[in-house]
C-alpha cells in the first residue's frame, strides 16, 4: 500500500441525521465500491469493523456509521456514498481510489482522485453548479482547452477520456462501420476523434476488419447457417469498442 496524505478529519461539519434510515443502506451507491479492497486494507492495520465505525464517528462526523454498517459494506450488502467512501479511506489510511472498482463515469473519476468539485470545476475552467449537472447527467461539455484540463486533472488514459466525455457510442458506430465496409474511409473521422498516431490507428482499423470478416466467414464455412454468423458477428460488433482498444495496445510502439 503506498503511502498517501491522509484527508483532514473534519469533526465540526455537520453530520448526517443519526436515524438508519439516512444510511447507505438506503441511498444508491455513488461509486463502485471495491468491498474486497476495503476488508485487506482494514485487516492490514490489525483494526476491527467497531473501529473503523469509531474512527468515522469520530473524526468525520458521521454519528449513524455503526460496526454492522461496516460489515454491511465489506459484504457487499451496502455501499458507501461519495462522502461515506471518503471517511472510510481517511479511517484506512488510503486514497478513495484504493477503495473504488474501475471508474467509469465523470463522478466516479473525481472520487477515485479524492478531489472536490470545487476543485475540478476551478481547474476545467467551469461554475460548480455547471460542472456537478455535467456530473449528474453524465454529459460533459467542454473546448478543447476544458477537455484537456480534464484529462490532466483526473489522470485520464485516452479510453476513458473518450468514455467520460460520451464519446464511445459515436466512436463505436464508426468502428462498426469500418469492419462491415472499407476501413480506408473511416481513418480520417476516427482519428479526428481518437488522436492517435495514424500508423497505429491504420493498422487498428485494418486489424480489425481482417478479424471480423474472417470469423463470419469462418462461421460460415464451419457449416454454421446465417443464424450463427449473425450472432457471431453482433458479440464482435457489440464489443467493438473494447476491441479497439486492446488491439491498439497491441499496435502501439
């Protein structure tokens, strides 16, 4: 476990109202929260679920967390909320992000970064309201200075950033379209999207045109009728995104 600035306790904020049923067990989870993650971390320091629910009480106002509620938590009953996950990682002496599954959405990022709104909305160039409906909604907008702010601000590998941003339905029907016609055409509109280096995103394209239309001929040769071939070809189709990206893994220098 590296090593990592533990966030300030805050014993003066005010605290949820100390009745069950403002706890997590009731509210949607925020983030993916990574159970098994949080039972490693919290055997390692040699402390029980009742001091974990004492440190949180305690130290970060949150009089209703109980020892049942940090079980409920590690047995994946439950899930803690945005600010819940990062009492937690301040009781465990770790970052949110250790305490997350793989982020996918805008908020989920933020989280895994231990970063405020505030914080990102500042750094993008945005108002916070502005910024948190993008979150709630899912749909961020932004030039291309803000996007890049963004990216740098959240860690962003290229594959997310395409995600966060809601570009990955666009981006899957031009792949789409690139392995049922000519991949040629689509160099251009794809690179416009993904700026990648045009060597690796022509040999990613043509890759996987190869691979799509030798396996529904393939399918077809094998004695499979017309059925199995459609099927075939949608499970490819339908993961033609995470294709994508793992073959330009592949591609790559």
């Amino acid at each position: 476990m590296c090593p990592v600035r533990r966030p300030p306790a805050q014993p003066n904020q005010p605290s949820q109202p100390n009745h069950p049923n403002r706890s997590s067990l009731r509210t949607p989870p925020t983030p993916p929260f990574n159970a098994p993650a949080a039972r490693s971390l919290r055997a390692a320091l040699n402390m029980g679920p009742e001091h974990v629910a004492y440190g949180m009480r305690a130290s970060y106002g949150l009089p209703y967390v109980t020892e049942d509620l940090v079980i409920a938590w590690e047995r994946e009953l439950a899930a803690p909320t945005s600010h819940e996950l990062t009492a937690l990682a301040g009781v465990l002496w770790c970052s949110p992000g250790e305490l997350l599954g793989r982020p996918r959405t805008l908020r989920e990022h933020r989280i895994a970064r231990g970063l405020a709104p505030e914080d990102v909305a500042r750094t993008v160039g945005h108002e916070v309201l502005a910024y948190l409906r993008m979150e709630e909604n899912d749909d961020w907008q932004g030039t291309d200075r803000q996007s890049a702010a963004l990216a740098d601000v959240l860690g962003l590998s290229l594959p997310d950033f395409i995600t966060v941003t809601g570009r990955d339905a666009k981006l899957a029907d031009l792949l789409r379209s690139a392995v049922t016609t000519r991949w040629q055409a689509y160099v251009r509109p794809v690179h416009k999207m993904v700026p990648l280096d045009r060597r690796v995103l022509e040999d990613t394209l043509q890759e996987l045109h190869k691979d799509y239309q030798g396996q529904m001929t393939a399918t077809l040769s094998w004695g499979g009728g017309s059925g199995d071939s459609s099927a075939a070809g949608r499970e490819f189709l339908d993961r033609i995104v995470e294709r994508f990206w793992a073959t330009v893994q592949r591609s790559g220098p």
